[in-house]
C-alpha cells in the first residue's frame, strides 16, 4: 500500500521503517528540513537500536522516502498516519497544534480516498476534531476516514515492540476501514483489538497510567521498606510471583520520567478534570514520582552535610536505558537541585551526552571516562541503569573517588557484592551498607 506517516519522531520514523520493512511504500514527511535531508542519507537522527538498519536497507531499495513537501507526501497516500508531537501545556493538557495542521493538510493535498490513522496520543475526541477538519476542507469527491491506532512502543526497543507487540488497537466505527488497517498488522501475528474512536483513545492513557501507577505504588512501597528495615527486591519478588499482580513495572527507582509517562498522566488528569472528575488516584502517583526524583540530593545531603563545593559524579543522563532521550530524565531535576546547593557535577553517560549538553550547557562537566568522572568525588549518583554503570568493577568507587559515598537511584547492584567493599551505599527501598570511608582513603 501507499502509506504516508507525518511526523518523523521516535514513534514517526520507527513506524515508518517498519512498515517499508513489511513492502510498503512508505513516505515519512516532516517540516524539520535537516532532519529529512539526514534520513535522505541514511542516517537515524535519534539512538534507537534497530532503526538505523532497517533505514538503511529499506531507503537503498527504495521503499523507504522522505520529505517536506506536503503535496508529494499526502497526494498519492492511501494510508496516513499521524505521528506529530502531542506536547504538554503550561497547564497539564496536550497541545493540538500540530495535529489539526496535519489534517488541514491532508485535506488539501489529498487526491485519493484515505485513512487517517493517529498514532499521536491525543485526548479522547481528537480524532472526532481530525475527521471534522479534514472533512471541512478535503475535496468533496474524495472521502476521508478517521482511525485511532494508538502505539505502544518504548524507546529503546521500539523496533522490537512493533514486531512483537502485545497487541494492536484500531479505534473505528468503519468497518471497512478497520479491515484495511487491520490487512497491515495481519503479518506481525499481534493480537487486533477492534473497537471504537473513543475508547481506543482512552486505552492508550489508561495503559500509561496505570503503568505509572505501579511504579508510583512500588516507590511507596519502597519508602516504607526503608523505615522498616525491609527489602523492596524480596518484597517485588514475593508480591511479583502472583500472577494477578505480575513481575512487570514494579521497579523502585527515582520515578518515571520520557516522553510519554508524565505528559499522558497530566493530560489524564486535565481531561479527567474537564470532564468533571478529580482523578485523585492518578494525582497522587504524579505527586509520588516528584518526590522520587528529590531523593537522591536529600539522601546525599544526609550522609556528606551541605553539597556547596562539593564534587559529585553523576552516572546515567538518560531517562532511561538504551536510548538518548533525556526528556523528563530524573538526571535533570537531580542536576539542577544539585547546581542549586552549589555542588560541582561530572555527568558519564553512554549515548546521552549530546542531548543533554542542548539542555544543561556547560553548567556540568561531561565525560565518556567513567574513572575521570569518578575521580575525586565525594558523592556518585546513580540515575540510569545503564549496562555500561551496572558494570563498573565495584573498586573503582573505592579507588578513584574520595569517599566513596555511593546513591544509587536504580538499585544497580546487589548488596552481597557491595558487601564485599568498602563502600557507602545507599539504594532505594533497601537497606543502607555503611562502610567508613575515611578507613578506606586509598587515592
Ligand atoms: C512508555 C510505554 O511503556 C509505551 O508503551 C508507550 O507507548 C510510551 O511510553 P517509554 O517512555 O519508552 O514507553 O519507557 P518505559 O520503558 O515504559 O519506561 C518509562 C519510565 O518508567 C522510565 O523512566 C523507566 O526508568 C521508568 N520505570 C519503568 C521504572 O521506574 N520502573 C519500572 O519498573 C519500569
């Protein structure tokens, strides 16, 4: 089929070249000129692993196009999907613009009959505001049909999760177009879920929220391991093992953060509100995920004092790992408490450097060198779990850093080997390994 995608973002460009990998003609459109001219060339302008093959093969044989013209992107398409950014208001609620400017184009180079199908996480009732534009605005002879598709792939295994899905939701009153939408997916071998318009808008936030809840409930969980002595990790594992409740999301940490778990729940909560309805619940876990992020500078303020002058190392930029995303990474909100107490920060991470460097400046030191970025600290903060972090050989903490005062905001190592050093550390949800550091000044 002819398929077009507007919007060459993570769920953009990961759809498309999944779709040219399944024999469509794909064509990815977006107004970010550099953006095209790189995936014109092969290139992938985000980290996603998988993405960058799949590009490269499916554009050399030309399946695979991309650009910024509207005419030639919307003209000849059978299928659109709409993948632009949905981004948070000031006030909690997603912002349209983007989408409505899509189906105003649509409707005015369209030359085909079409299905609209929205991959964009957009309140419940958007698509109904889709249709009605396009319908407004397209030619009278042709005729336009409104899908929600929502998607629910994670960053980092994005390419993974199209082809393995748990299941595919096509949102429609139309019949026949949820069977032509449906004739896409039949290959993947994912169960189709039909249903319609709304209650396919409202899936996509109900599943991100209640995955946010989890992690918000094991956070609790958690904090109330600390006061009474007990271990979140025995605790996730016994409560795990039953099936009603699952092994999945109950990862203690410093919170959620991405793209998509802390704008969907505010939109939740704003579109829960508009229509009359405080959801407490879903407020309360967004509250709980605030606090998750302070932990780390509280705690390292409990055991080393005031953080004025002080060196501390940062390990993990991104929000999470695999990927170099630093959207609402729990990085950024521990950096900026960290430069408020006046500590001198060294940040490692694998990919995400460049990223954050476009938000942070030289505000922080950066380093590939995780020995350089240990060295002479007097506190390392764990923020992401990266394989790279998780590997550190637990000595270097002990060697390179002053004292060797580690918070780790992932629970990245276990505390038998941790036992066997001479190190401070300080987890979440589990109990404090105290070592006296001052024993054990080696550098
Ligand atoms: C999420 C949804 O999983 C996906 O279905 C949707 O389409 C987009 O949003 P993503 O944001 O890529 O995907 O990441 P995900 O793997 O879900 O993790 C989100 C955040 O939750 C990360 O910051 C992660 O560190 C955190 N997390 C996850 C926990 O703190 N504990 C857990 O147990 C799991």
């Amino acid at each position: 089929m002819n398929i077009t995608i507007a919007g060459t973002g993570y769920v953009g460009l990961v759809t498309g070249v999944c779709l040219a990998e399944l024999g469509h003609q794909v064509i990815c459109s977006d107004i970010q000129e550099e953006k095209i001219a790189m995936l014109q060339s092969g290139r992938s302008p985000i980290y996603e692993p998988g993405v960058e093959d799949l590009l490269e093969k499916n554009v050399a044989c030309g399946r695979l196009h991309f650009t910024t013209n509207s005419q030639y992107a919307y003209g000849n398409a059978e299928i659109i999907f709409i993948a632009v950014g949905t981004p948070e208001q000031q006030d909690g609620t997603a912002n349209l613009a983007y989408v409505r400017e899509v189906a105003h184009s649509i409707a005015q180079f369209m030359k085909n009959d079409v299905i609209v199908c929205t991959k964009s996480t957009v309140p419940v009732g958007t698509n109904d505001q889709i249709s009605e534009i396009i319908h407004r605005h397209k030619p009278a002879n042709l005729h336009a049909e409104v899908v929600a598709n929502p998607e629910f792939l994670r960053e980092g295994s994005a390419v993974v999760d199209f082809f393995y899905g748990d299941r595919i939701v096509i949102g429609t009153d139309c019949s026949k177009a949820a069977a032509i939408i449906e004739q896409i997916y039949l290959p993947l071998d994912i169960p189709i879920i039909k249903t319609d318009l709304k209650s396919a808008e409202m899936i996509k936030y109900a599943a991100n929220a209640f995955l946010a809840t989890k992690i918000s409930f094991i956070n609790e969980i958690a904090m109330i391991c600390e006061k009474v002595g007990a271990n979140i990790e025995e605790v996730t594992n016994g409560i795990g093992k039953d099936q009603r409740i699952g092994p999945y999301f109950l990862q203690a940490g410093i919170g959620y953060g991405g793209s998509c778990f802390p704008k969907d729940t505010k939109a939740l909560v704003q579109l829960a509100g508009n229509n009359q309805h405080s959801f407490d619940l879903l407020k309360a876990v967004i509250e709980v995920n605030n606090r998750q992020a302070s932990l780390p500078v509280s705690k390292a303020k409990e055991v080393i004092g005031s953080l004025k002058s002080k060196k501390v190392t940062l390990l993990g930029l991104s929000f999470k790992p695999n990927t170099d995303d630093v959207r609402q990474a729990a990085s950024l909100s521990i950096i900026k408490e960290l430069l408020k107490e006046g500590a001198i920060i060294t940040a490692f991470d694998p990919i995400a450097m460049s990223n954050a460097l476009q938000v942070l400046g030289n505000t922080i030191e950066y380093t590939q060198d995780i020995r350089h970025a240990l060295l002479h600290a007097d506190v390392a903060i764990i923020a992401t779990e990266w394989e790279e972090i998780k590997q550190i050989p637990l000595d270097f903490f002990e060697l390179y850093m002053k004292k060797p005062i580690v918070i780790d905001g992932r629970n990245c190592y276990s505390l038998k080997e941790i036992r066997k050093h001479r190190i401070t550390y300080i987890s979440i949800g589990r109990p404090i390994v105290t070592n006296d550091y001052k024993k054990s000044e080696t550098y």
